[in-house]
C-alpha cells in the first residue's frame, strides 16, 4: 500500500536520535571507502559502516534524505495513520526543496547518486539489541523505483522503501528530535554532524548543557581527520558560533585536555543583559582583538562608512543581536526600515538603508541584477513584501543569506507565473 507524503511546507523537521550522537556517515564529500568502527567507552554500544567500493559510502549530507523521510513518517503517525508502510511515494522536487538542494538537473542527479550511497552503505550495529537479538545488518534503504505511466509514460515520482531497522526506530515516539530547518543550510560536513550530536546530548539539559572531551567528540564523530586537526576544526566552529540553536563554548582551550561545552540558545534567555541585549555569541575566549567576537557594541564596524554594500546581511543582524529565531519579535512600526518588518527590534538598531527601491537598496548588487535578468517584469518591492510577510509568519524559515532566498524565490514565482506576462 503506498501513501502520497503531505505537502513539504507542512511538516515539523525530525531527526531519528539513535543516529545524531555515534558515527554512522562519511562526514567528507570525497568518496570514503575506509570503513568505521566505532565502540563507545563502556564497550556497551558497536557501530561499523562498511562502504561500497563503486558507491562509496553515505554521507552526512545523503543523511539529509533520511531526516525528510524520518520527518514526514513522523508527521503521519502523529496524524493518526496506523496503516504505514516502509515504502514511500514522493514527488522527488518536493524532497529537494525541502531540504534546500535546488531543483535543477544536477540537484536530480545529486540526489540519484545519494539514494545508490544509501542503498549500498552496510551498517552492523547491536543498537537496540535484545534478547532474540545480539546485532543488526542493514542498508538506510532497501530499494528505490522511478515510476511511470504505462501509457504516456511520463513520471509519477519515486518510491523509496526504508530498511525495516530504520523505519521501525523512526515510528517510536521518543526516538525523534525536533530538528531547525536552517540545518540543510549548514555547509561544514562537521559541523552538520555536530548540531545533530549537540541537539541529542544537550537538548533535555537546560542552561547546564552537555560538556564532552575532544577525544570523545572524535571518536563519536568518525572523522578521518587527526586529532589535532579535528580539534582545530572544532575550535573555529566554537568560534564561529553560528550553529542553529546550539551555543558552543571551549572549556580549557589551552589545556592539553580540552572540553566542548554545547547549550540550547534558549535556555539562555534568562542571561540577557540588563539593557536586554544578549551576550556575545562566538569564541569563549576573546582575548585576540582580530578574532570575531561580536556584540551589539562593535556590531556597526561590520558595515565600513564608504564602502560599496548597501547593508550587512539580514541573518548576520539576527545572528549578533538575538540568541534564537525564535526569540525574534515581528513587531514593524517603521514603514521605512524593511528589515524591522522581519528582524523586529534587532534590525532597527542596525545601521540603516537609503531610501527608495527597497529590493535594489537591500538586495546584493549581483543578485539584485541576476533576478532583473533572469526575471523580467516583475515588480520586486511588491514580491518582497509578500516574502517579508512569509517570514514574519515564519521564524523558523529564517534564511542564513536573505539576498540568495529572495533570488531563489522570485525564479520559483517566475517560473510558476511567467505565462501571465506580456510577451510569453
């Protein structure tokens, strides 16, 4: 029996935790072939990934796919669905738009060659082992069909059917995580496996947070990198900071033993600022003036008196001035600012476009010429108004990069309503 998934925009992100927190995928776009062998320090829990010599093995961003499917089974069990099934039906441009591929040609064949990764990669694990149980060996899927009309032979998407280990985990409540949308935007391979181990260790531990030791973090991760050099890697992402949800923080970065720190942004609400204004988000250790350690204080630096750019990047102002999406306030009383329609009080204390065009004054240059471009006719204020509304209803689908949003929603409008203009 097969069931339509429900439409993308509709679902809460889920993430199977038995994968988040142990080493079950390449965390490299190169092909990785070496397999991973991974025994907790209690000797309680083995993993071991074997990959396939044509394929390679899966890797954290084929995982990508597994959290869609993961998300909308969960979606359908909470909906009441008790007749479900491990094998999917879907429309293969919805699963890449929702997990921000694009929907190009490449996207479709980024996406083939990921479900063969999938199929291919061999996991031994005695996760949820019991008693009639001591191991279990499977594939993430078990096969996944084009299918067609018989008549016209034109497409009716794809069935992908998810290995019964998986599917079985996936339907037990308290095995998925709630996830943020802005995780498909995270570029790093460790740093998309670090927020997924972040959210499993230190979501249900309050402003206390989890704290682990870097030679823990490396063997949980299953990088092929050295310990120096994975170490290195997770410093400038603590010093970065800009994981969604997760503060990170170095315990003990001069030590030869040094320890990671992760904490729910939001439970760090209460130690705001008597001004209100949080606390600086990156490197917990600031001593290099160089270093990025921003604050509301030094925040007006970012945008240089003379220089070309119209205005710091929107997610940057939320990034500094806020510790969450969610905590964001879309409270716009100032017809003039375009950002504090979407950043709320945080953008007005941003350094201020000119007024005029509000998409050729917000929008980078080359984008803002890419859209007239490609997307003739279109008046781009009124777009961006209907956009600007989104995202206000919207916190959780805050872009990391406004301008490069915006440009993939104009082409998605474009395309959908380019018949209506003059001249198509």
């Amino acid at each position: 029996m097969f069931f339509t998934l429900p439409d993308f925009s509709d679902i809460s992100l889920r993430d199977y935790q038995e994968t988040m927190q142990r080493p079950f995928f390449s965390l490299a776009k190169k092909k990785r072939l070496k397999p991973i062998d991974y025994l907790s320090p209690d000797k309680s829990v083995h993993v071991h990934v074997s990959a396939n010599p044509e394929y390679g093995m899966a890797t954290i961003w084929d995982a990508d796919i597994m959290i869609y499917l993961a998300s909308h089974l969960n979606e359908l069990r909470e909906r009441g669905d008790n007749d479900l099934s491990p094998t999917i039906r879907l429309q293969p441009g919805n699963l890449l738009k929702r997990i921000c591929w694009g929907v190009s040609g490449r996207a479709y064949e980024r996406l083939i060659a990921a479900l063969d990764r999938l199929q291919a990669t061999t996991i031994k694990t005695n996760i949820r082992a019991n008693s009639k149980t001591r191991e279990t060996t499977f594939s993430w899927i078990d096969s996944y069909t084009h299918l067609v009309d018989e008549k016209t032979q034109r497409s009716l998407g794809m069935e992908i059917t998810l290995s019964k280990w998986f599917f079985e985990g996936v339907l037990e409540k308290r095995n998925v995580l709630a996830i943020s949308p802005l995780y498909f935007e995270i570029t790093s391979g460790l740093g998309k496996w670090l927020y997924r181990a972040s959210r499993k260790h230190a979501g249900g531990n309050g402003a206390a947070g989890f704290t682990i030791g870097f030679e823990t973090l490396h063997q949980k991760s299953g990088s092929e990198s050295s310990l120096p050099s994975f170490k290195k890697k997770i410093l400038d992402l603590a010093r970065a900071n800009n994981l969604p949800e997760i503060y990170l923080e170095v315990i003990g970065a001069d030590m030869p033993r040094p320890k990671l720190k992760m904490v729910m942004r939001k439970y760090l609400d209460g130690q705001m600022a008597n001004d209100g204004t949080p606390p600086p988000l990156p490197s917990p250790k600031c001593a290099d003036p160089a270093s990025q350690c921003f604050s509301q204080a030094n925040f007006e630096s970012l945008s240089p008196s003379g220089s070309d750019e119209k205005f710091v990047d929107p997610l940057l102002t939320r990034q500094l001035l806020t510790r969450t999406a969610a905590s964001l306030k879309f409270e716009d009383t100032d017809p003039a600012n375009p950002h504090a329609q979407i950043y709320g009080e945080a953008a007005r204390q941003a350094p201020q476009p000119p007024r005029g065009s509000r998409a050729q004054d917000i929008l980078d240059r080359e984008i803002y010429e890419a859209i007239r471009e490609e997307c003739p006719g279109w008046d781009l204020d009124v777009l961006m108004k209907t956009f600007d509304e989104f995202l206000g209803a919207n916190p959780n689908e805050l872009p990391r990069n406004y301008s490069k949003r915006f440009y993939g929603f104009v082409k998605k409008h474009h395309e959908r309503n380019k018949y209506q203009l003059p001249g198509f």
